[in-house]
C-alpha cells in the first residue's frame, strides 16, 4: 500500500514537473515570438516612415523642377527681348539654366530631417544628380526611424525632356496666324528692320537686300521663298515653317535663327528641317527655346527596398 503510494507520489511529480518544463518552454516561445513580432512590427513602422520620406521628397522634386524650368524659361526670354535691338546678344542655353537652376535648388535640400512624432522619423540625404543626353537621374536616401529600428531606402528619380515635336501634324492654316502678308516682303538695305509681334504669316516670297533684319516674336510660317543677300537677320521667336528650302546667300555672310524648331512640308506634313543651315552661326544664337523637362510618368520614381 505504501508502495503504491509512494509510485503515485512519483508520478504526480514527474507530471508536475513535465507540465512545468513545458510551460517554461511555451512561455520562453511566446516571449520570443513577441520579441520577433515587435521586431517586425518596428521594421515596418521604419519602412512605412522610408516611404513617407520617398513621397515627401518626390513632391519636392515636382516643385523644384518646375521653378528650374520657369527660371530657366525667364532667363531666355529676357535675352530674347533684346534680340531685336542687338542680333548679337548672347542668348543663354535652355538646358544649361535648366541645370544650374535644379542642382542649386536640390543641394539646398540635401539633407532634410522631419519628425513625424516624438519617436519616428525619416531624413532624406545624399541626392545625386546624374545627368544623360535625354534624362537626368536623381538618387537619394530614404531613411525611416523609430525608437528601436532604422530603414533606409534608395530612390531614384527620372526627369525627361518631351520632344514635343509637332512633326506629323498637318500644316497650319493660313488663317490660324495673327499677322498675314499676301503680297511679296521685301526690305531694302540701309539697316532697314522690320519687327512682328505674334505669329506670322507670309504667303508669298521674303527678300532682304542688305544689312537688314526681320524679326518676329511668335511662330512663322514662310509659303515662298527667303532670299538673303548679305549682311542679313531674321530671328523667329518660335517655330519656323518652310514650303521652300532656303536660298543660299551669296556673301555667306546672312542668318536665319530659329528659336524654336524648324521644319519643312512633306505631303501636307510637317517634318522637322535638318539639317538646318541658318548660315552665320557666329551671329545667330543657337536654337534655345527647348522644350520643359518634367518627371518621366512611366519610369518617374523607383525604389530599391
């Protein structure tokens, strides 16, 4: 009798303590997976504050490349204010204001820490620039943190110049123009100029004869012939269309500047004219009136988790 109960003592014991080591081993689990879960629960707050940084930082972009491309857009429109006064006024590259203006605003904001509470935060730090022919690449960091976890982010943003060619389109209507001439046009020279302000039109032959210059402040549309005879300027604000390919200048020494783009009649289309020999390079600015840049909508931000 005593035996059996000295067994049954033995046996509520080892239960006991079974139980007891398997309690122990639950709780040390459970303690773990709570560890790992607030673990994971940190890693994911300090991701989704990365990204938070990611789309502060592509807003700020946004700004910044509007406002470089309307400085870079005032700066060539002051020059070519001037044109008309002195053909020879240096008129400064699009694409260069367009540069300096962008780098200077994103070194600005180089580094930028932002406290979205008490204990979270991200910071955006070293932007780099990474200029292409057609595209401009800015990298950055990204990095959320919280109390006990920190995440950084690579983003990389893509800014694309649009063509925005009008090549294809079909030719213009004469009576799309603000100022039209029907009959020949025709300066003398002497210095004669002549200044149209808005789009013109010219249905039939332009001739400048000497030391004289035409300018217009808009788009251009020239149905017939330009002749130059030497010494001569035409500046065209804008786009120049040509029915008819230029004549050459005898003296070699004229100058057709086109501001915008230049392009010529195939089967009622118009197709971009190039090569395009304005004549003097020396004295005509190089083409400046560019087309904006903007984020590119098919690969505009990417992130590297």
């Amino acid at each position: 009798m005593q035996n059996e109960k000295g067994y049954a003592l033995v046996l509520v014991l080892l239960i006991i303590t079974i139980t007891f080591t398997f309690a122990l081993s639950l709780s040390g689990m459970a303690l773990s997976a709570r560890k790992q879960f607030n673990k994971t629960d940190e890693i994911n707050r300090a991701t989704d504050l990365a990204e938070m940084g990611v789309a502060h930082y592509e807003a700020l972009l946004t700004r910044i490349v509007e406002n470089a491309n309307a400085e870079a857009g005032q700066a060539v429109q002051n020059a070519l204010d001037l044109l008309s006064e002195n053909p020879n006024y240096p008129v400064p590259d699009y694409d260069q204001e367009f540069n300096a203006a962008l780098a200077r605003e994103v070194n600005k904001n180089a580094y930028l820490p932002l406290d979205v509470n008490e204990d979270n935060s991200y910071q955006i730090s070293n932007p780099v620039i990474n200029r292409q022919a057609s595209y401009i690449l800015i990298t950055f960091d990204s990095k959320g943190k919280t109390v006990k976890e920190e995440m950084v982010l690579k983003g990389k943003l893509t800014i694309k110049k649009s063509t925005g060619s009008r090549a294809g389109e079909s030719v213009p209507e004469k009576t799309t123009y603000v100022n039209i001439e029907l009959e020949d046009f025709e300066l003398k020279g002497g210095k004669q100029e002549e200044t149209y302000s808005g789009n013109t039109f010219f249905n039939k032959t332009v001739t400048l004869r000497g030391n004289t210059g035409l300018f217009i402040k808009g788009d251009t549309f020239f149905n017939s012939h330009v002749i130059l005879k030497g010494g001569d300027t035409i500046i065209v604000h804008g786009d120049a269309i040509f029915n008819e390919p230029l004549s050459p200048d005898t003296n070699g020494n004229s100058s057709v500047c086109v501001l915008g783009t230049p392009y010529r009649i195939e089967n009622q289309k118009l197709v971009e004219y190039t090569p395009f020999d304005g004549g003097d390079i020396d004295s005509c600015p190089q083409a400046v009136l560019n087309n904006e840049w903007s984020i590119d909508p098919d690969n505009g931000m990417e992130v590297t988790y």
